[in-house]
C-alpha cells in the first residue's frame, strides 16, 4: 500500500519466499511503478518475514471491566486492519467515557462496532471466495479481464469492475458497499454476463477443436494400421 514516498508490499500465500519476492519486484508492470533507478536494497531490514496476521474476530471482545480492541478483538479480513483498530478503540474509548465499563454498557454501546465488522468481514468472505472462483477457472477469468479492459474506455467513474478489484485488494470500502454497487448495476451485470457467455463459447469452441483434432488423429492412426 502507498504510503506517501514509501509502499510497503504484502505477498500473501503458503510458499513464498526470497526467489518469489524478487521475481515479482523484477516483473516490468512492478518495476514501471518504482522510480527507474530503483533497485531492492541488499540489507536484512527491507524484505521481512510475518507469517501470522490477523483476519478476523476473537470469540470474545469483552467482558466486565476489559475490552479487547484491534487485532485481539475484531479486524477486518484481509486489509485495513489500521483503519479497524482506531474503529474499535474509538468505540471503546466513547463508550467508557461517556456509559461506563460494565458488560451490558459494553454490549450496548461498543459489541455493534465490532459485529459490524464481524458481519462484514462474512460478506467478504463469500466475495473473495467468488473471485478465486473467477481466478482459477479460466473462462470467468476471461470475462473478468475483458471487462476490465472494457472499462479502460468509460469514464472512471463508471468501471465497476476496475473499482471492485481496487477496493478488493485496498480495503478502502467496506465489503457491504462493494457487493451493493455491483449488484445495483445492471448495466454491468449484463456485460459481465455477455463476456462470461463470449468466453465460455470461445471454450466450448476450442474443446471441440481439440476433440476434433483428437479423433482425426487417432482415424488416421487406426487407418495406418489398417494398410
Ligand atoms: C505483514 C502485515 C502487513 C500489514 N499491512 C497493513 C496495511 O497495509 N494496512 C493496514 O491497515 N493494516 C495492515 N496490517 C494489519 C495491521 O498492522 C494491524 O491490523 C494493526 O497494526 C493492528 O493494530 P493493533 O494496535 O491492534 O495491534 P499492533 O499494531 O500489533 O500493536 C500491538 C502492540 O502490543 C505489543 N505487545 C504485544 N504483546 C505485548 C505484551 N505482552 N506486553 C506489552 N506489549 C505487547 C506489540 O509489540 C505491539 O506493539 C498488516 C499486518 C501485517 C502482519
């Protein structure tokens, strides 16, 4: 994520290790986004290892007279988790200066910040599991990219492909709004639809090739042994 003159880079999977984080720095599109000169640092410092991070909420965010804030209590899957913590210690703050630190106090006034979240990382869940459906099967992520290519000539304003992809790996809106907008447009849904049709045809055509090419070859085979 950019942070002023300075970008921190997250790989996030099971087996990533040194070789991978310099191929993906080495890749031209990384590469086009630091400064020319730019090379990866030799010292220990700058490539890290945190293989524990937190993306979700504990089974409890308080009781009597203690309240769990941040990442030991509720934060945000897989982004922002900056952005939930000062949410849920803002809520814990307002609640016990103004109601108290009593467990009902805190059920009232600081457990709806947290299940908010809780609520919205479930939805999260679903879309993410949605777009790895898309990633890994080659006709929808097809459809994704024509969309997305689509989209680089409509106003910027208008590509919602674009901006769920942004806010997906961002964390700048909340799951809740990325499902809305996509699913208020039907403008959208219908291109999406028609692209996931044009690509699933495109399959079905080169499966058939493939079948084809296949049997005329195993024909000309079984004619060979014929003669
Ligand atoms: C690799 C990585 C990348 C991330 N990138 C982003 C990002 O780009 N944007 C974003 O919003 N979030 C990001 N996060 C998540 C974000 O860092 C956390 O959600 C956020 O820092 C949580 O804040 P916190 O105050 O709850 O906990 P922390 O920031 O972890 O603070 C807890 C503090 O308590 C201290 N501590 C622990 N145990 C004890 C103890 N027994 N006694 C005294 N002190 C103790 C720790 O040393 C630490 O300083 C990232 C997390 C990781 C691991």
């Amino acid at each position: 994520m950019p942070k002023g003159a300075v970008v921190t880079v997250c790989l996030i999977g099971d087996k990533i290790n040194k070789a991978i984080v310099d191929r993906f720095l080495d890749h031209p599109e990384v590469r086009k986004c630091f400064p020319a000169a730019w090379k990866p640092p030799n010292d220990k410092t700058f490539c890290l290892c945190a293989p524990r991070v937190s993306l979700g909420s504990s089974s409890i965010q308080f009781g009597d007279h203690i309240v769990f804030t941040g990442d030991c209590g509720v934060t945000r899957l897989y982004k922002d988790g900056i952005g939930s913590a000062y949410r849920t210690a803002r809520a814990c703050a307002t609640t016990l200066v103004f109601w108290g630190y009593s467990k009902d106090v805190l059920a009232r006034h600081f457990q709806p910040v947290c299940d908010a979240i809780a609520t919205d990382n479930r939805l999260g869940g679903r879309i993410f599991r949605l777009f790895e459906l898309f990633r890994t099967t080659r006709f929808l992520n097809r459809a994704v990219l024509s969309v997305t290519q689509w989209e680089q000539e409509i106003p910027a304003d208008q590509r919602l492909m674009s901006m769920t992809l942004w806010d997906m790996f961002s964390g700048t809106a909340s799951y809740r709004s990325i499902f809305k907008r996509l699913l208020l447009s039907p403008k959208f849904l219908i291109r999406f639809a028609l692209e996931i049709l044009i690509a699933l045809l495109g399959e079905m055509f080169l499966a058939c090739q493939l079948f084809w090419r296949r049997i005329r070859r195993s024909k000309f085979l079984s004619d060979g042994c014929v003669t």
